[in-house]
C-alpha cells in the first residue's frame, strides 16, 4: 500500500494550530509587530513565512500601483520604492482578522517543507507563475530554514546561468537537474515533531495515507502467485505496477531520481513515514525487530546476499506477502542500496 501526503490533515491541522496561537497571542493584545511575529513560534520557520508572505503582498500591492504614466525602472524610484518598503518593514501593525490567514498559510507551508519537501519548493518554484526572476529566488533564499540543502543547490545552478528571467517549465527542468544531481537527504521531522505538539499533538501516521491498490491489480497479483510466479518475479511485477501509478501523480524526472539514485544507508534512506509503516505492516509493531533487519542489511555486501536473508526469514515463511504495497516498497529501498 502506497502512502503519500495526507493534504486534508495538514490543512485541519494548520488551521487547529494557528487557533490555538492565535488565542494565546491575542489573549491580550489587538495587533501584532513584526518583531512579535519574529518570536511568535518556537519555530522559527513558521514565524519566517509568515514574514515572506507579508513581503510577498506588499511586492503584489506596489505593482498596483504602478502608473503607466511613470518610468518605474528609473534607479531614482527603485531606491525611494526599496528605502518606503525597508521602513513599513520596520512598522509591521496587524489585526487578528488579517493576520490570522498568514499564519494559516506559514504552518502549512512548514508542514510541506518538513514532510514533502520535494513538493513544497516545485510548488514555491513555479506555482502560477510564467515567469520567475533571478533575483527573487535569490532573495527567498533567507526565508528558507528547514531542508534548504535542497534549495542552496537549485541556487547554485541558477547562479551559473547569465539569464535573469526564467520561465516555469526551466525553472521547473532546472529544479529536477538538481535533484538528480545530488544526494539530498530531508531533515529528520522528529524535533519538529515535539515542537509543533507543544501547541497541539501532530501525529505522523496522519500526515501520510494510505492509496488502495486497484481490485484489478490485486487479482492479477493472486494469480501469479498461483501459477508459481518466484518470490523475484512477483516482486518485480508487484513493484512495476507500483511505478506505473506513481508515474501517473509524480513528474518523471523526480521519479527517476527516486529510483535510480545509488544509497549508502538503508536506514539513512527511510523516511519517518516509511519507518512507522515498516514496523507497523512488516515487522508486528517491533521496533527492535526493525533495527536488528536494517542493521543486518546494511551490512551486506550483495542484492543477492539481502535477498537470501528476506526470503529465508520472511518471504518463505509466509510472513511477508510479495503483493504487499509495503513489501514493495520496502523493497524498493533495498534495491537502491544494491544498484
């Protein structure tokens, strides 16, 4: 069984924690001040969209205002423009109406960038944009806090081009270079975890859920296995039709880069979602069970070695079923170790 980002509890989620900040907050109080924002959370990074987001409108309100009338790319005006945003900056003064939306949107934001980080900056990269500039990305930049290795690196590529403008599909193209390039491995949500159930519990196994496999698929699953289908065999067409529906939600390029990139670790690649599947599903809620087969696999030396291991201690025994979504993708960790 597949998991992937659960979007309504991140939503209801974001907006159960920013009530309950909101309450504390304005227990008191009517408005807000940038300096207040800046502390709001112990997460910082909730408290730096939040920011990035006020910028953001600003930008949108000031191109509004823009005449036609007036050569706005005069240097005279760029500063005067630059030096009026630097002191509203400083003069940040919200109610609890207007600022409540901002926050709603900065926890959800942090969310993604913890738990998908991958979908958060495609979206942050392109969204409804056509075209992107330069010096924006580079500006957002200090906005980033969590997994910005990820982002660094798409900077840095972007530095190496002498165009100033680009479109959604290169920065798109240029974003998923990057992720093939690299061995970017995500931050581990625990801490943030704790700091976000200090206001109200989060709980990972909602974050991600669980996307049936097609009635059709299973039957064809069952068959194989009749007609004396291998282990390897069922696996492998198990672990096939897994990719062909994942194709059909996730871009290619990211895709390959899932797939074809060498690992080191097993255990450095599963991700909190995975382990809590993998102990739940695979190994009867035993954590130990767990580290005692990961450790045993990261030790080996060959495919061949790990799978001899599997077979003779789970798949043989009737203990894992090869048709299993959290088989197969347990296997698919494996199989990057080994390319």
């Amino acid at each position: 069984m597949e998991s992937v980002i659960n979007n309504h509890y991140i939503k209801s989620y974001a907006e159960i924690y920013t009530d309950q900040v909101i309450l504390i907050f304005f227990e008191n109080k009517t408005r807000i001040r940038g300096e207040e924002i800046l502390e709001l959370t112990n997460i910082r990074q909730i408290n730096l969209f939040v920011i990035k987001k006020l910028m953001e409108q600003w930008k949108k309100e000031a191109d509004k205002l823009k005449s036609p009338f007036f050569n706005y790319e005069d240097e005279a005006v760029i500063a005067k423009l630059q030096e009026l945003m630097n002191i509203l900056s400083k003069n940040i003064w919200i109610d609890k109406k207007h600022f409540q939306p901002l926050l709603t949107e900065a926890v959800t934001d942090s969310l993604y960038l913890i738990f998908s980080p991958y979908a958060f900056f495609q979206r942050e990269l392109t969204g409804s944009r056509t075209m992107s500039q330069k010096s924006e990305m580079l500006a957002r930049k200090k906005f980033i806090r969590i997994n910005g290795e990820l982002y660094e690196s798409f900077l840095n590529k972007i530095k190496m081009s002498e165009k100033d403008d680009f479109s959604s599909e290169e920065t798109r193209n240029l974003f998923n270079k990057v992720c093939e390039e690299i061995n970017f491995q995500p931050e581990e949500p625990d801490p943030y975890i704790e700091k976000f159930s200090e206001i109200e519990p989060l709980y990972v196994q909602k974050i991600y859920k669980d996307i049936e496999q097609d009635p059709g698929e299973k039957k064809a699953n069952t068959t194989a296995r009749e007609s004396g289908y291998s282990v390897m065999n069922q696996y492998n067409d198990s672990r096939n039709s897994l990719v062909q529906e994942l194709e059909k939600e996730t871009p290619n390029t990211l895709l390959d880069f899932h797939q074809k990139q060498k690992i080191e670790s097993i255990r450095k690649n599963i991700s909190i979602h995975q382990k809590f599947m993998f102990v739940k599903e695979l190994f009867q809620k035993s954590d130990e069970e767990f580290n005692q087969v990961i450790n045993f696999l990261d030790q080996c030396d060959s495919r061949n070695d790990a799978m001899e291991y599997l077979e003779n201690n789970y798949f043989n025994p009737g203990i894992w079923k090869d048709e299993d979504e959290a088989v197969i993708e347990f296997m698919i960790v494996i199989d990057k170790k080994f390319i």
